[in-house]
C-alpha cells in the first residue's frame, strides 16, 4: 500500500464526444477545466481526438497536516504554516444560505469551532462534485482507481449538499470502506493524514468502471428485480421546486403524455431518495425531463428504450455519458420563458409539444 504522494497512469479504452470537446473549448474555458486539478492540458487533446485508447494519470497527494477549502472548484489547500492565507476563503453565511462566489475576509486564523476535521481519509478534489452526473462519470471512476493502492483502514470523505445519492453510491464502490458526507460547498476543514485523489477528466468515461458500479448498486439495492420488464411507458422528471429550468407549459406535456398512456409516473428529485428514484427509472420505458443531472439516473435502469431532454439549447452532459452507456437520447429544443426571473442557464421555459410528439414516434 502507498504511504506518500503517487501517481497512477490508467488506460480509458472508451470516449465519448472528445472531438467535440476539443472543438468547442477555447483556452480560457480549457483552462477552467483541465487546469488543476485535472492536468489534462488543452494540447493534449488532439492527440485523444485522433486516438482509439488513451490513457490519464490521476495524483493522488498525501496531505499529512494542513488547511482545505471545498468549493464548486474543487479543494484549495493550505499548509499548516500557511494558516493564515486560509481566512480569505471563509465564505459569507446570510438567511442560512451560503453564497457561494461570495467571500469575506477575516482578521484572524482558521477558527476550530468553523472547521471540520477529516482525518485518515479519501478525498475526491472535483469541479462540481455534488453534482450526481459530475459525481458518478469523474469521482467515482477516480476512487475505483486509486482505492485498492491504499490502506482499507482509510475512510472516504464524500461531498454532498444534504441529498443521499453520493453517500448511498459510494458506499456500493467503498471496498468496506466507511463513508463519512460533508457539505461540498464552503466548507473549511482541517485535514490531517489523508489522501487527496484528482477527478477523471470531464467528458471522458471509463464505461466499465461505470457499468460494473451500476450493477453493483442494482443488485445491491433491488435484487433480481431490477431487470425485470417496465411498468411505465413514461416517467416524467421534475427538477424539484426552488431548482431553476422549470418546465411552463408542464401540465399540458403530461395532457400529451396521456394521449398515448394512462401508465404515467411523475417524479420529484426533490422529495425522493435515490434509491426510490433509481427504482422508478428501472420500472419505466421511456424518461422525459428538462436538462439536467438527473438524467444521469437513467443509466441504472436495464429496460429504458431511451431519454428525451427538453432545453433552450443542446448541451453535452449528461447526454454523452447516458450515449455512451447504450442509450438513446432525443434532444427537444425549449424556448426560455419571456421574463423569466431566471436567465440563461438556471432559466424557465417552454417545449413546443410538437417537437415531443416527434421525438415520441422516433423512440416509439
């Protein structure tokens, strides 16, 4: 087992949507992505355009005493003799919410009663990591990676924003690990003795890993069942109030839905665990929902016959990951909603029923 800082080089036999990648992404947004801690650098991706296999390293750092702050960023770390730098990241608290591209300096160090410590632990550092597509196609793959060169005795330190679906999943892939969830968003803690693992790059997925982990949880959570023929010809997801992409015209794509079913199921990711979601994906044939992670749930079910996402614009994730595990996937194109209190792409919107129907006959 490693006792230090390491590096592990891990083959990726399958891709999806790199050439895209590549084509889409100038510098600046290259940057942001593939900087640290992803080290995967823009130039490097001509040559995995034009290859059939390729591989990533993944570091994997040894932090025996110091400071983090775990953000949408991922985690900044500070030395122990560096405590001081640290409370310029201690984030603005108001009406309970954290804000979270809002920071306040203090005058004073890291103050113990704000700071969480984890300790002996695996950390997955990540852009978006309480993220569920973000979190299964990038963190997960890493700890599968990386957790058999350490010690069993370490835990895994799992970011979460109060839903159960990170938890729940890590714990199908812990290799009898135990798995303790922090809040992913401006926290402060102190790490002593842990290792700090990189994610896999965005947009590129180890399919096995993934495959062999959704099994894993199916036959964990469901037994037998979780292959057996779908109840629902459509299951309609709903983002959950206070989410943002909120469908207008909602009530009148369950009225077409109707026209073709009277097997319907509507679910709320907001008053649902994941369990309870995943077996509602694996009962229907075909998932309706505006863009958005919980699309990613559909890569559990075993007798989907596809997806169809309704948004303002086309968007690779989590379209790609739901494409490259075998399922189809229809994009509807939805106009944002004339003043809308939210814009761009948090806003609400509006599907012409029309293009559903379409889409319907082509999955049909």
């Amino acid at each position: 087992m490693k006792s230090d800082s390491f590096e592990i080089n891990y083959p990726i036999t399958n891709r999806n949507q790199v050439n895209d990648l590549y084509s889409t992404l100038d510098s600046k947004h290259a940057a942001k992505y593939f900087g640290s801690p992803r080290q995967l650098r823009v130039d490097q991706l001509k040559s995995i355009c034009s290859s059939s296999a390729f591989s990533v390293n993944i570091k994997v750092q040894y932090i025996k005493e110091g400071f983090g702050f775990f953000s949408n960023n991922g985690m900044t770390f500070f030395e122990k003799k560096d405590a001081c730098k640290v409370s310029e990241f201690v984030p603005e608290i108001s009406t309970g919410n954290l804000l979270c591209n809002q920071l306040i300096p203090i005058s004073i160090a890291p103050d113990p009663r704000v700071c969480k410590n984890i300790q002996r632990s695996i950390i997955v550092s990540s852009r978006n990591a309480t993220n569920l597509y973000h979190y299964i196609s990038e963190i997960i793959p890493s700890l599968e990676i990386c957790s058999p060169h350490i010690s069993r005795s370490y835990s895994i330190s799992i970011p979460t924003l109060g839903i159960d679906c990170n938890p729940a999943i890590a714990k199908q892939v812990s290799l009898d690990r135990e798995v303790l969830p922090y809040n992913g968003r401006q926290t402060l803690a102190r790490i002593r003795d842990c290792y700090v693992i990189q994610s896999i790059p965005p947009r590129i997925y180890s399919r096995d890993i993934i495959s062999g982990f959704v099994e894993k949880y199916n036959k964990s959570n469901f037994g037998k069942e979780y292959a057996r023929p779908p109840f629902f010809d459509f299951l309609y997801v709903q983002r959950g109030g206070g989410r943002g992409r909120q469908l207008v015209n909602e009530s009148s794509l369950l009225e077409l839905l109707g026209q073709y079913s009277r097997n319907i199921a509507v679910l709320d990711t907001g008053s649902t665990t994941f369990r309870q979601q995943v077996d509602l994906f694996n009962k229907s044939r075909l998932i309706i929902s505006t863009h958005g992670a919980q699309l990613t749930t559909s890569i559990f079910s075993s007798s989907i016959r596809g997806v169809i996402g309704l948004w303002n614009s086309k968007h690779e994730t989590p379209s790609s990951l739901i494409k490259t595990m075998g399922i189809k996937y229809w994009h509807v194109v939805s106009q944002q909603e004339d003043g809308s209190d939210s814009v761009g792409h948090w806003a609400n919107h509006v599907v012409d029923l029309q293009k559903v129907k379409d889409a319907i006959h082509s999955a049909l």
